[in-house]
C-alpha cells in the first residue's frame, strides 16, 4: 500500500522501506519409515480397482513420481518390458526411471483384471474407463493409509519416502536429482 502511495506521489517515503520481513525456515518434508511404506503397501486387494491402486502406489514409491506424472503414465511409456517407465515432469522435462519388482508385478495384476477403455495405452482408469484424476487417486490413498491403521497419507510423501529411503541406502543425492526431476540440486538437499 504505502509503495503505491509513493509511486502515485501520495507521500515522498513510505515508513516500512527499511524494514525486511523475518526469513522462514524450510520444513522438513513429511516421510514414512520404511515400516510404514512396507504396512501401506502389503494391503491385499479385494476389487479390481484395489489392483489398480496397489499398481499406482506400488510405481509412485518405487520410481518416485508426482501424482501427476503417475496418472499420465501409459502402456507405451514402458520399456524393457515394464523395466523402465518414462515420464514428462515439470518444464516438460522428460526422464526414463528404473520400475521396481514390486511394481512391475502390481502393474501386471491391474493389467491381467482391468476392463479395457477406449484409450487403450492409458493405464491408470476410473470406472469409466477414462484416465484417473489426481484428486481421485489421492482420495484412494487418503481412505487406504486410515484403513491400514496410519495417519492420513498423500502421494507426495511416498515420493519423499522414496528420495529419503534412496538417500540412506546410497548417499548419492545427485542421481536422486536426476530420478526426481529437480533442475536444481538445492532442491534435492532437503533430503539430506
């Protein structure tokens, strides 16, 4: 307010120009231990679309992607026989990560039970055989980590599980760069 009042010369100086406002500490990003990703993931499906959800947590923890970049996943982003995913992150930067066995097997049960859509590349569908919101996916996690008898968990802390448990096992925070995306290392030493 009182840099437009100058700007517009209401007044000659504006009482604040001198002072700056306190610097903010980082939080911590939020993780599971290896417990508790090993207790959210060992939930047996029952329907169809709790194969479906088993596969895309099985993938968000094991490749460590945004829920965004998940959902947009198709059949045609695989290679090596669903060894290697490739995926378009922010900047629409693209990047080919490792899939994890668990995941691999996870996507082969949803792909053994699921009803084929219109689009039949894309992977991750709703009921009616269109690509799955990202709402709807954090939703399902949402209700899955309470079932399981955790506190509330959403995709991004399967993603900073990921970063973090890799980090412990490795220490190398610059192929942790590269598998996340981040264009800036600075990004990724939250983690350390």
């Amino acid at each position: 307010f009182f840099k437009y009042m100058q700007r517009t010369r209401k007044i000659d100086s504006h009482p604040f120009e001198t002072v700056r406002a306190p610097k903010i500490d980082d939080t911590l990003p939020k993780t599971l231990s290896l417990e508790d990703v090993d207790r959210l993931l060992s939930f047996q499906p029952k329907s169809d679309y709790d194969f479906r959800d088993k596969a895309f947590l099985e993938l968000l923890y094991s490749s460590g992607l945004r829920v965004s970049e998940a959902i947009s996943v198709n059949l045609s982003s695989f290679e090596s026989d669903f060894t290697f995913v490739r995926v378009v992150g922010k900047g629409n930067k693209e990047r080919m990560l490792p899939v994890g066995k668990y995941a691999k097997y996870a996507i082969q049960k949803w792909l053994d039970i699921r009803e084929v859509s219109a689009d039949k590349d894309v992977l991750f569908t709703n009921k009616f055989g269109k690509r799955i919101t990202a709402r709807a996916m954090q939703e399902r996690l949402y209700n899955l980590s309470l079932r399981q008898g955790m506190s509330p968990v959403n995709p991004h802390m399967l993603r900073h599980s990921f970063a973090t448990h890799l980090l412990e096992s490795s220490g190398d925070l610059r192929s942790i760069q590269e598998m996340l995306g981040h264009s800036s290392l600075s990004t990724t030493q939250i983690y350390t």
